[in-house]
C-alpha cells in the first residue's frame, strides 16, 4: 500500500486532473434539467455560453448516442482528442524524466 501511494505522488497534478475529469464526465446525467455549473458566463447570468453543454455532450458521444452529442455541441469528439493526446503527453513525460535505476 505504501508503494502505490509513493507511485501516485509522483504522477503530475495535471494528469491526475485530466483522468479524473473524464471519470466525472463519464458519471454526470446529462439528461437532468439542473445541475452544478462552473461556468463564469451561467454565473452572472447570461443565456449563451460557447462551451456551455460541453461535458454533457462529451458524456452521452461516451455512452454512443452520436447523434445527440452532436445536437448538444459539436466540438465533444474534437474535446475527447486533446485531454487524450494530452494525457499521453503527460506519460510520456513521466517515463522520460523519472531514473528509474
């Protein structure tokens, strides 16, 4: 146990961010009519947001209802691509930096 809980202080911050956004994408129900919002645009009060619908759509493109994903916003797929290819910068940077001898 000591040595998984080594392991994982050594991840980036970033990367433990990245994996853990796209474990709360997957739980989110983006059918319900309230939910929690971090946009600062929800915040003060305006209608239209261009990022707002975001995660909702991200999460049924990962449950295969394509068709709606798109309706909700169109750039989910696009979204999906760069927290993956940043994830795989992330550990390939972990393993070229750390000695591991």
């Amino acid at each position: 146990m000591k040595e998984i809980t080594r392991w994982i202080k050594q991840l980036p911050l970033e990367l433990i961010f990245w994996i853990g956004s796209l474990i709360a994408i997957y739980f989110i129900n983006p059918y319900s009519g309230d939910h929690m919002s971090l946009c600062p645009l929800d915040q003060l009060g305006f209608d239209w947001c261009p990022g707002c619908g975001l995660g909702r759509s991200m999460n049924l493109l990962l449950k295969g209802d394509f068709q709606e994903s798109w309706s909700m916003h169109p750039l989910a797929m696009f979204a999906y691509l760069v927290i993956f290819s940043r994830i795989w910068t992330l550990i390939n940077n972990l393993k070229t930096t750390h000695n591991y001898g």
